[in-house]
C-alpha cells in the first residue's frame, strides 16, 4: 500500500467533500486538491479552514501545468492520489504519464475492468495499447479490489485500487516514442490483424514488414497482443 509522510506533497485530484483529504492533512507535508465542481470546493475551504498545509485548486485537471504547480509548491516531486469518475479515468492517467509530470507514484481507484487491462502483462490477451503505454513510464500493479457494495448507492461495477510507480530508468533505447506509440495504437486498432497487415496504415509495403519481421526473427503472422514491449521498441527503431 501507498505510504505518505511529512516529506511528501500529496495532489489529490477530485477529492470531493474531503474524505480522503481528511486523512492525507494529517500524514502529509502538504495536499494540494484539485477540484472542477465549485460546489465541492466551497465544502472542502469551509471543512478545512485550519489546516495550513492544503491548497485547493479550481480547475480542470487537463488544462493544468502540473510540473509548475509542483515547482511553485518548494517540493522536488509529488505523490498523485485520485477518486475519478470513470469515463474520464484514462485521459488523466495518460496526461499524468505522457507529460512526464515530475512524480513519484499514482494511487487510483477505477473500474475493475479498467484496472485489470492498465496492470495486464504486455504479450497476452488481457493487454491493450494503454498496457504497453503504462509499462513505457510505469510499474504498474492493483492493490485491493473495493467491490460495488462499499458504495451508496450501489454502482453496477466494481472497482479497484492501482498504483502506478514512476520509472526512473527510462528507456533509453528508443529512437523515436512517436514512432513507437504509433506502431503499437496501429497494432490495436483492429486485434484480429496479423502485425503484417496492421502495420501497412503507416504507409509500409506488406513486403518491407515482412521483411523487418523476419529480420527481427518474428513471425510475420502474429498479431500485436503477442508482442513484448521490447519487440515493440525494436520495430519502431527499424521504421
């Protein structure tokens, strides 16, 4: 499980009418909630009046600059904790990742089934594109599951808690992660296609793939949950 202390800066995002917060406050260094419904921010300044080790942001957390906000906070990283509404789960994970927000961890509670495909192991059925994306910056692995008779009312989904830890040894034999997330989304797309026939909507002849394939000793028919983000890595590097 997650620990936090006195040394950590804690953004919590969406933390609703506090509950969580109320327990962050009292191990963390600081909490700096990030919260879109002005409603709940009136809530959470009212409950939280005392405390001089939170700051409450009314914005949208897809428009923010997270790395100035941690900059202007005085800490070197922050610790991301997060209770969101389920269609918007992924865009905020994907940002958080993507943008190379200077953190430390991500702690979510999402839908089980979202959860399951985020932790999958790259290479079998349970992997999607976002697998491989979350392995790329990521150790990701589920907590505990919060089965749908914790809440009130009772939603018609479980839920589960995952916490991604941010890699530090990035891949440093990747020529062009554009190139990569490319091959892999083209992979996706369409999961009954053998690699050969996916990767020609880059623009490649069926024969020049092949022949990539073949270089890099893999079947030309396997299709891309086969695949291991190395080979994925290797691919790229060779288009």
């Amino acid at each position: 499980m997650q620990k936090f202390g006195k040394e950590d800066l804690v953004i919590e995002i969406g933390p609703g009418l506090g509950t969580l917060t109320n327990e962050l406050l009292q191990v963390a260094g600081k909490v700096i909630c990030i919260e879109l419904d002005e409603r709940m921010v009136k809530i959470l300044k009212e409950r939280f009046f005392l405390f001089d080790n939170i700051e409450i942001i009314n914005e949208d957390v897809l428009k923010l600059d997270l790395n100035d906000i941690i900059e202007k906070s005085g800490y070197k990283s922050a610790k991301i904790v997060a209770n969101l509404p389920y269609y918007i789960t992924t865009p905020i994970i994907m940002k958080l990742l993507e943008e190379r927000v200077n953190l430390e961890s991500i702690t979510v509670m999402v839908q089980k089934e979202v959860a399951d495909r985020l932790c999958a192991k790259t290479g079998t059925r349970d992997a999607g594109a976002i697998t491989y994306a979350v392995e790329y910056y990521s150790d990701a692995r589920e907590i505990v599951d919060v089965p749908n008779t914790s809440f009130v009312p009772m939603p018609n989904v479980s839920s589960e808690v995952i916490n991604f830890k941010i890699r530090k040894d990035k891949y440093t034999n990747v020529k062009n992660e554009e190139m990569l997330f490319k091959v892999i989304k083209y992979a996706f797309m369409q999961r009954r296609k053998t690699l050969t026939n996916a990767l020609q909507n880059l623009g490649i002849s069926k024969d020049r793939i092949k022949e990539m394939l073949n270089n890099l000793e893999i079947d030309e028919r396997v299709r891309g949950e086969a695949l291991s983000l190395e080979q994925f890595i290797e691919i790229a590097n060779l288009i």
